[in-house]
C-alpha cells in the first residue's frame, strides 16, 4: 500500500524519464547514476577482452602444440646439459664406437643379429645404430636424441588423443595437451627417459600411436591402409614387445564407439584379421632368434 493505494495499481511511469518535464529530463540524465556504471562497463570489457584473448590462445595451440612444447622444453630440454651415461648404455652404445666406423657393416653387426644384445628386437638395434652412428660416445648428443623421442613421442599421442574426442576442435586439443604433459611429467616417464638405451624404446609407442591414428582417418579398409597399418604395428612390435596383443582392445573399442572403418563388421574382422597376422610375425620371429641363439652358444661351447 503506498498513500492507501495498492502497489500494484501505482504506475512505473515515473521510474522513465519522460515521465518528467524538459529540465527535469536533462537533470536525471546528467545524475551521478550514469557514471557509477562505468566500473561495471570496464570490467565488462576487461572480462570480453580476456574471454577473446583465451580463445585466440586456444586457436593457436589448435594450430601449433604450444603447451606440449612449453611443458617438454621445462622437463627435457635442460637434460643434455645435465644427464650422462648409465649402466647398459656403455657396453651396448659406447662399446662399438671404439673398434668399428660411423653406418659401417661392421657397427650394424654390434646392434642388428641373434647373437646381439638386441636379438629379437631389430628394429630398436637399429635405432641404437643410428643414435651410435650420428652421436658416437657423446653422452650429450645421446641424451639430445632420448629427449627429441619423447617429443616426438608426445606429439604423436597429442595427435591421436585429438582425433578420438568428438568434441569441438579447440578444447579437445586442449584435453589431449593436460594428457600428454601428464604422460610426460610421470615419475616413471622421467626416469626411465633419463636412460638413453631404455628410452630407445619409443620408437615402439611412436608405431603403435602412428597405427591408432591412422584408422580413424579412414572409414573404410583398403589394401593401402591394412599394408600400412600392419607395417606399423610389425615395426612397433619389433622395436620392443610392451605393445604385444594391444591392438586388439584397441579394434574393439573402436568397434564399440563406431569410430574409423570398424563401423562396417566386415570391416572389424578384416582388421582384427590383419591384426593377427601383425602380432604373429614378431612372436615367430622371436622364437625363431631364440632357437638360433641356442645353437650359437652350443657351437661356441663345442669350439671351446
């Protein structure tokens, strides 16, 4: 009740300016009310400037992995400075360097063979042989090389994390940096990677990762991507055996989300098929190294 009138029949025109006369009008429109808001107005735009500097950032980092970067550069890149040698990296990197030449028969011999240190593992002999042959004893250029693998490493998980989220492409890259940078800070990561002879071994996530992508970039199996899928997958499983049987989960949670050609059940068996052949190779080929280096050591016994 206002003057015994209810409120509710009290009209709001007064609460307008033209509810007024002229030099009433020009007063309230000049009042203190109008420059109280500006407070609010600056923060407003503070807040639309802020809100667009952050989605210019996330359109970059969509563009160029900034924070995976940042965050190798803060864990990885200093250790060439600081990091040397350790256990098996004298006797299967340092070794050869002083009886044999750069990319000669002779080194390539130290690292790819059944009576080698590496037997069922060629491919990483392999990589040992290029990091011996380019960096030779030079604990720093080793230590530079483990470090570009986790780079490497991270980036091509980065990339395969950002192809399976479905959502909107600036904060799935966003979600797939805070894994990676996980996966790189790790206690576990950090020391094994400290370790250039084990941290090698990369090469066999780089594969397999490289393998995961490749079939969400396609919808359907062709003759060019199961060659190229089950040459990844044989890479990575003889660079190192971590990965053994894990493209199988992998196809049928693909399957199970309907991603990449799995969303054909033909499809699937095809690449489960393929997959089965993938893995069987390096399994035989490691019994097979095995069985030969039985008989070397026989016939080095009946030498003696």
């Amino acid at each position: 009740m206002q003057n015994g009138v209810p409120l509710e029949r009290v009209s709001l025109s007064c609460l307008q300016p033209s509810h007024y006369p002229e030099a009433d009008r020009n007063r309230l429109q000049k009042s203190p009310i109008t420059p109280s808001a500006a407070p609010f107005e600056g923060f407003s735009v503070g807040s639309a400037q802020y809100n667009a500097f952050a989605l210019r950032a996330l359109s970059w980092n969509a563009k160029v992995p900034l924070l995976v970067i940042s965050a190798w550069a803060a864990l990885y890149a200093r250790r060439p400075f600081h990091l040397g040698l350790y256990s098996d990296d004298w006797s299967t990197l340092v070794e050869p360097v002083h009886s044999t030449t750069p990319f000669s028969l002779d080194r390539l011999h130290y690292f790819v063979g059944y009576n080698t240190s590496y037997g069922p593992r060629p491919l990483l002999g392999f990589t040992a042989f290029l990091g011996s042959s380019l960096f030779g004893s030079s604990a720093f250029g080793l230590q530079l090389l483990s470090a570009l693998l986790v780079l490497t490493a991270a980036l091509s998980l980065r990339s395969w994390l950002t192809r399976l989220m479905p959502s909107s492409p600036m904060y799935r890259n966003l979600v797939a940096d805070l894994a990676v940078i996980s996966w790189m800070a790790m206690p576990w990561m950090l020391g094994v990677t400290a370790w250039p002879t084990m941290a090698q071994t990369l090469m066999a996530q780089i594969l397999f990762t490289e393998a995961a992508r490749l079939l969400l970039a396609h919808e359907q199996c062709s003759s060019s991507l199961m060659i190229r899928f089950a040459a990844l997958l044989v890479g990575s499983y003889l660079t190192y055996e971590a990965f053994y049987f894990e493209v199988f989960p992998l196809i049928l949670f693909y399957a199970m989300c309907q991603l990449g050609p799995t969303k054909n059940r033909r499809d699937t068996a095809a690449l489960l098929a393929i997959a089965s052949c993938a893995q069987a190779i390096p399994i035989a080929f490691n019994r097979y190294a095995r069985v030969w280096v039985v008989l070397l050591r026989r016939s080095f016994r009946r030498s003696g």
